[in-house]
C-alpha cells in the first residue's frame, strides 16, 4: 500500500484504467469514490461560501481507506473516521440468501456481494450487518490499512453522516432489534 502512495499521478491513472477495464465491480465502486469527491468538494465550497471565507491553502482530497469517504488532511483528527476495525463476513442465516443457490448462482463470499449486498454480511468487530455504519472512531487514514476496506457502504458515508453526526452509535445499533417488535 505505502508503494501504491508514491506511484506518479500518470501512473496512477492508467493503472486504474486498466484494472478496470476486466473488473466492473472496480470500475462501479471507482465511479461511485469519483462522485463522492464531486459531491465533497461542492459541498466544502457551499460551506466556504456561506461562511464567507476563502481557505487560503487547501490541501488535495483524499480518500480513507478506512471509510471510503473523502477529506481533506487539515480537517483531520482523532474523531474524523468512524469504521470497522475488523472483517465483513458473510450471514449466511440472512434472508437475502435465502433463494440464493451457491451452485447456480455463483459465491455468496465475494467482493461483489459485499458491494451490492453489504446487509448479507456482519462485521466480526461488533456484529452490526455490513451497511451499518462505523464502530470505531479515529483519523481519516489515506496511505496504509490492511483492514476497513469496507468501512462503510458506498455512497452513503459522507452525506447520510454529516447530518446524524452524534454520538449515537449505540441507539443506532439497537434500532435494528426494536423493529422487530
Ligand atoms: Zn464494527
Ligand atoms: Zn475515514
């Protein structure tokens, strides 16, 4: 991972091209972190904006490989991530595999899946289902991690959190059992 940070941009660029041409759950998740930045920095420049200030030196976004969300390094501290500091498994119980025949339709243990279906999995870290958001606060981390990798669904990290930005991982959680009731 430290190698892949120092790669030049050019490099970079077509390195992701070509991983993406055979993979289009790659190519779907690189669109979807593009869109994220799109809607980030739009969203800092409308604060900007309101505020009436001009950052004098902002820094280049970056994307957490912890959350998959992107930030800028200034705004950065010990609470800015929120992610799972374990590993996303499959729940075989749940029922969207319930006509799922591993024989015609292929794995349920696959990336793909996890991306397309993260609420058929749970997180070995806090038994939370895969879409449920973070368990662990930290920093925003965009150089190493081994783990995290699905830190929080696509799509919904930043926007969805930046209004329920509370301390609520706790009732979060129990919400899920209470709708059972
Ligand atoms: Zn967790
Ligand atoms: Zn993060």
């Amino acid at each position: 991972m430290g190698r892949l940070a120092n790669i030049p941009e050019i490099h970079a660029k077509s390195i992701l091209i070509a991983l993406c041409a055979d993979d289009s759950v790659l190519e779907r998740r690189a669109l979807n972190l593009l869109k994220q930045i799109a809607a980030f920095e739009s969203q800092v420049a409308t604060k900007n904006y309101q505020k009436g200030t001009k950052r004098k030196a902002q820094s280049a976004v970056m994307i957490c490989v912890q959350c998959q969300s992107p930030f800028h390094e200034e705004d950065n501290d010990d609470k800015a991530c929120r992610y799972h500091d374990g590993l996303l498994n499959v729940d075989y119980e749940s029922d969207i595999w319930a006509d799922h025949d591993e024989n015609c339709h292929g794995p349920i243990d696959t990336d793909e899946n996890r991306f397309q279906h993260p609420e058929g999995f749970v997180w070995d870290c806090c038994d939370k289902l895969g879409h449920r958001s973070g368990c662990t606060r930290g920093r925003h981390n965009a150089l190493s991690g081994s783990r995290g990798r699905y830190g929080d669904t696509p799509g919904t990290g930043l926007l969805e959190d930046e209004e329920s930005s509370t301390e609520d991982e706790a009732s979060e959680s129990d919400s899920d059992k209470s709708q059972d009731d």
